[in-house]
C-alpha cells in the first residue's frame, strides 16, 4: 500500500535520511508507517509500565509488514497532585497531552496511530487525539491495578490523611502499611475512577479492542492485547477505516449507556462532550440525564458497588455489560476491529471469552452476578443526574449512585468557601456541622482550572459524626472515586459570574436528585420562594466578583480559554 507521506519522501530528500539516521533501513522506510504514542514515565503506577505494551505493540506491527516509531507524553497523577497546586493543572493537562500527540503526529504524516494509557487525563487526551486527527488508529488501555490487603483500593489515602491530621488519631504503623501496600502494582487504580471509567469509554466508543478496557496490568492477557493492537493497525490501515467512520452519535450514545450502567465517575461528562467536538459534534448534557433515566446501574463497583475493576474484568467487564445491554444498544456501529459491536459479541462468545476468566473470580469466592447484576432484577436507574435551578441555570452533576438515599433530597444552610483548601481545614478542625452544605467556588474551569475535591468528599465520609449528613457542592469536579452528597460542575462557574459567586453563609439551599432541581430558596436562613431567592442573587451580583489572581504559562491559557464545564471543560 502507498504511504501517505510519499510526497513529501519525494519532496525532501532529508526525510528518508532522518529516519535511516534514527536507525531505520532503506526498506523500512518504505513500509506503512505507525506512530505508537504512550504516556509512559515513571510519575506515577498508571504510566511506569505502558512501554511495556508499546514494544508488544510494535512486534504486532512488525508482524504485519508496518514500521513503527515509538514516541511518549507522560502525563501527572490527581493522587500526587492532591491537595497541592498541581491539581491545578491536572485537567488542563488533558489539552497538553491531545495537544502533544498532535504534534508528533503532523510532523510526519503517519499511516496508522496506537496510543497506550491508563488514567484520568491522559486516555481522554488520547481519545481527544484519535478523533482529532482522523487517521486509523488504536486505543490500548494500560489496564488495572491489583487490589490491596482485604480487596482495599487506594482511597483509603482519604482516611489515612484526614487521621493524620487529628492528634492521636493514627500509629506510625498504620501509616507506614499504607505506604507499603496502598498501590500494589501498575495499573489504574482498583476502584471505578475516572481512570478506569475512560478505559471503559474506550472500548465502549469502539477504539479499543473487545475486552481490553480494565485487564490486569499484572497478566499476560493485557499484553496480548498490546501486540493484537499492533497487529490490527496494519487491517485499519489497508482498509482505511478512520474514527470518524467509529465516533458515530451511536457511539457515542452506547457509551452513555455504559457509563450509567456501570456507575461511572461524573468526569465522563466532561470528556465524552470534548471528545465529540474534536468532530464537530455537539453532546449535549441533557443526554446523560435522558439515558440515566433508562439505564439500569447493574456495575457492583465501588464507590458506587462493592468490589474492585480487576473482578469486573474478570465477570466480563464492558462486553458483558453490553452482552445485557444489547436490546439498548447500537450493534451496528464500527470498531476498530473492523467488525461491529454485534459481530464482536458473538465472536467473544465464540470464543469462550466469557467463561474462560471466570476461575478467576471464583478464587475471590465471587459469581458474575454478585459483580455484574442480572438487568431484569435491578431497581435503580442510571447512576448521574444533571440538575438546574436557580445555583445551576446552565447545569449541575450529581453521582446519586454513590450516595446514600436520605441525602438525595435535602435542604440545609450553606457553609460558603472560597478555595478547597479552607473547606477541607473547616472539616479538619470539626467545624463542619450535621445539616450543612459546604459550597466551595471559584473551582471551576477558569476559576482555578477545575481540580477536583476529593480532599474534602473523602474528609466527610471519614468522619463518622458528618459522614451521610453533610453534602457538597462546587463548580470543580470530583474525582471518579468520591462517595457521598457531591454535586459538581456548577454552571456557570462563579469565576464567570455565576449565581454560586453570590450564595451567603447560612443561605438555605436545597436540591431534589428526583426532581432533578438545584436551588437557593432561603436568605440568611429564613426561607423564601425560589423567585425571591433569584432575586436576591441577581441584586447581590452587581457588587462584581473579586479579580482572578495573576497567573502565567499553560495554566493561564488554560484559565483565560476554557469553555463551561457543561461543555466539557475544552478550549474555545
């Protein structure tokens, strides 16, 4: 097959010579070209091993008479950056790393691309990529990290540090085992964050191969389907089937599906709309609320269930969710198999795919439906809702699944902050109160570039004499690991102007997961119509809002272009 950049071989006559300078050959320069771009680094346990699945890659390239070239953008962990000013910039790094991968794959105009990550910012940058540029390509998902001691996950950090910072709360022991067994292996981290989420929007959009989404960073199998990848790239590249022909509004809309199914983090609203407008493609985010409504929640996954992504996986993970799903689905979409979502069904069927992990769910003495729940016996619906009143005209997040029923509906008086960093030391210091509602704003995308808040979701949870009795809400985000009353993306934003710039101490505000309402509908603790409530803010909003504080670099691009959180949280 001709490669793409034939013409400019035969423009510039430099262009084969820094290849062959770099190690090609003279007839290798004249085989289809494959850009394989990771986020490997040692940052953190998500990227340390993804070299390993792009060398597995390009022997699979190798195979089919391809030439890859390997290149990396590591991207920052939410768990380093936590509670320091790198939080900051973790969802603009989503823009760096597409941003990056478009640059190596413009200076040569490559025949096919694989890109290889595991976790929160880097696999929706890579997906933003592959959309973005248009030519055949591969997602490899890096998979998931083992379980700790007794099927824990790494959140437990969200009590280890909360005791730490109460005097005689916690041993030096206690503290010292963490640190030795909280992350276990490589991989994404064990719970349903958004690291894991995104994987599972992978396969589920159809750019990553069947079955992949979530496999053990520790088992073979995850490199199998590395070399697989390698492999495949060569069939897209032959017939030239772009993600364009893939990232269909079906697609799209099966994604959905399967994020309600399964309980996933809220940051998917964010990045499944960032996705689409790479293809000029609107997603609105009244669809997650239309199909929430729909949806059983059959994923058994904490926050939202009971147990770690390594025992999805091994129930069936994303095909077997879309194997009980089918009669909601698109199956005639494509994939990157060059099949589609039906075909790839029956051939995992087939192929005893299904049953083959099974053994190893049972060494945990679990069935695929105490994992999986069978659809025809679940009563809940869809695990998101986007709420809108008077805080929210343009929208609110809710992840109700991780949240216990008596806190779905409440009204209490708002405890107003105007950094985390101040909510989280209010909780510390017990000055948050059963009954409250903490608001922290000024979090937003332009705000302070959206970091997320699990500092304090976790600080809640943790403390037993406010654990289900305190919500939050925010213009931030949270983490795809927050468990309890957590409503987010708050739009617009009040470093924009919006109505949550303006919410006073001791406000009454009230909110219906239901109705699917958000509202101020009290002033200084007396309560008033949701009409006077709307006055009062207007009236309070001509005093302005304060300055943004100086800012320099990528962060004050970012901070100076994002787009609503609504929106997906992008550049204009």
């Amino acid at each position: 097959m001709e490669q793409r950049s034939s013409r400019e071989r035969l423009w510039w006559s430099q262009f084969d010579a820094l290849e062959m300078g770099s190690g090609w050959d003279e007839f290798d320069i004249k085989k289809p070209q494959i850009l394989i771009d990771d986020a490997y680094g040692d940052s953190h346990p998500g990227s340390v091993h993804l070299n390993r699945l792009s060398e597995q890659a390009k022997y699979g390239v190798f195979e089919k008479g391809g030439y890859p070239a390997q290149y990396h953008c590591t991207d920052i962990c939410d768990g380093c950056a936590q509670g320091g000013p790198g939080m900051h910039a973790v969802l603009a790094s989503r823009e760096a790393i597409a941003n990056m991968v478009e640059m190596h794959a413009t200076a040569v105009r490559w025949d096919g691309m694989i890109l290889s990550s595991s976790c929160d910012k880097s696999v929706p940058a890579h997906l933003k990529a592959i959309a973005r540029m248009d030519i055949p390509s591969i997602f490899i998902p890096g998979g998931s990290m083992r379980p700790g001691p007794d099927a824990t996950t790494s959140i437990l950090a969200g009590d280890i540090s909360l005791r730490q910072k109460r005097k005689d709360s916690i041993t030096p022991e206690e503290i010292r085992d963490y640190k030795l067994t909280g992350c276990p292996s490589c991989g994404a981290c064990a719970f349903l964050g958004t690291a894991s989420t995104m994987q599972c929007m992978a396969e589920a959009l159809g750019l990553a191969l069947p079955g992949s989404a979530l496999a053990p960073a520790t088992m073979r199998d995850i490199t199998d389907y590395a070399r697989e990848a390698g492999r495949q790239i060569m069939e897209l590249v032959k017939k030239d089937i772009r993600p364009s022909q893939i990232l269909t509004e079906a697609a799209f809309r099966n994604a959905i599906i399967v994020h309600s199914a399964i309980g996933g983090s809220t940051n998917a609203t964010l990045h499944l709309p960032s996705i689409a407008k790479e293809l000029d493609y609107l997603l609105p985010i009244e669809l997650f609320d239309e199909i929430n409504h729909k949806v059983p929640h059959i994923g058994n996954i904490t926050p939202s269930g009971s147990h770690q992504t390594e025992s999805f996986w091994f129930a069936g993970g994303v095909p077997m969710v879309e194997l009980a799903l089918k009669d909601m689905l698109d199956l005639d979409v494509m994939t990157v198999t060059g099949k589609t979502l039906g075909e790839n069904l029956e051939d995992l069927q087939r192929s005893n795919w299904f049953h083959r992990n099974l053994g190893y769910l049972h060494n945990y003495g679990l069935k695929r439906e105490d994992v999986i729940l069978a659809a025809d016996q679940v009563k809940d619906m869809g695990s998101v809702a986007v709420m809108k009143g008077n805080i929210a005209p343009e929208g609110s997040v809710f992840k109700y699944s991780a949240c216990v029923p008596e806190q779905r509906r409440v009204t209490g008086p708002a405890r107003v902050f105007d950094c985390e960093e101040d909510a989280y030391k209010a909780i510390v210091e017990h000055k948050i109160h059963p009954g409250d509602i903490m608001v922290i704003r000024y979090e937003g995308p332009r705000g302070a570039g959206m970091p997320e808040m699990l500092m304090e979701t976790e600080a809640i949870v943790c403390d037993p004499t406010i654990n289900g009795k305190v919500a939050l809400i925010t213009d931030g985000r949270f983490s795809g690991a927050t468990r309890g009353a957590a409503i987010g993306h708050i739009s617009p934003e009040a470093a924009s102007g919006g109505p949550i710039a303006f919410i006073e101490d001791g406000d009454l505000i009230s909110y219906d997961c239901e109705k699917r309402q958000i509202n101020m509908v009290g002033i200084h603790g007396i309560p008033c119509t949701v009409e006077e409530a709307t006055e009062e803010i207007r009236k309070r909003s001509e005093g302005g809002i304060p300055a943004r504080p100086k800012r320099k670099g990528f962060y004050k691009f970012y901070t100076d272009h994002a787009v609503s959180a609504m929106r997906g949280a992008g550049l204009e």
